[in-house]
C-alpha cells in the first residue's frame, strides 16, 4: 500500500498563491506518477496537473500558466505551486498516484483551498 499525505492548503485572496505538498509513504515503488484533483461542491473530481517519474508533466487548460506541479523523486514528495488564484479554484485538493497515464490507485486525504474574492 501508499500513503499519502497532502499539506498546504488554507484562504487566500484571489492573485495570492499556495503551494500544496504531497508526501509519499509505503510500497512507493509501485507509482510512476503523481497527480493532483480538485473537487468543488456540487462537481465531479477533475484532473488538475500530473507528474511522471522522468518529469513529464500535463495540466488542465484552466490552470496553465498559473499552477506548476513539481516532484522531488528522493523524497517521494510532489508539489503544487498555485499562483494568481482565483475564485473559480477553490475546491478541496486531492494528491493521487499510481500509473501515469492512468486515474490513480492511492488518494491522499484532500486538503481544503478556498479562494476569496
């Protein structure tokens, strides 16, 4: 099994940022890629950023240009910088991982981001 555990979330005022955490524990070996969704009420969970072992990476159009995912392989760790946020973001975060190219087979718990305008 995998355990992750997602940080950083919180308020902020629209065109502030956050930089969400993600730390990876267990049977590591059997991920290749991180991810994070988001969920906001009353919506279905959406791909927002993926990350692949070599680096590769994917984002949502909504978010291009604004988030960047990162991943420190070493510490079995990714990242989530988020700048210029907007209202429309604020959802509750969630880290997955697993096969890249694939929905994730282990979830983190979310954390909550809320975006004031």
């Amino acid at each position: 099994q995998v355990q992750l555990v997602e940080s950083g979330g919180g308020l902020v005022q629209a065109g502030g940022s956050l930089r969400l955490s993600c730390a990876a524990s267990g049977a590591t070996f059997r991920i290749n890629g991180m991810a994070w969704y988001r969920q906001a009420p009353g919506k279905q969970r959406e791909l927002v950023a993926r990350i692949s072992s070599g680096g590769s990476t994917n984002y949502v159009d909504s978010v291009k240009g604004r988030f960047t995912i990162s991943r420190d392989n070493a510490k079995n760790t990714a990242y989530l910088q988020m700048n210029s946020l907007k209202p429309e973001d604020t959802a509750v975060y969630y880290c997955g991982a697993g096969n890249y190219y694939l929905r994730p087979d282990y979830w983190g718990q979310g954390t909550q981001v809320t975006v004031s305008s």
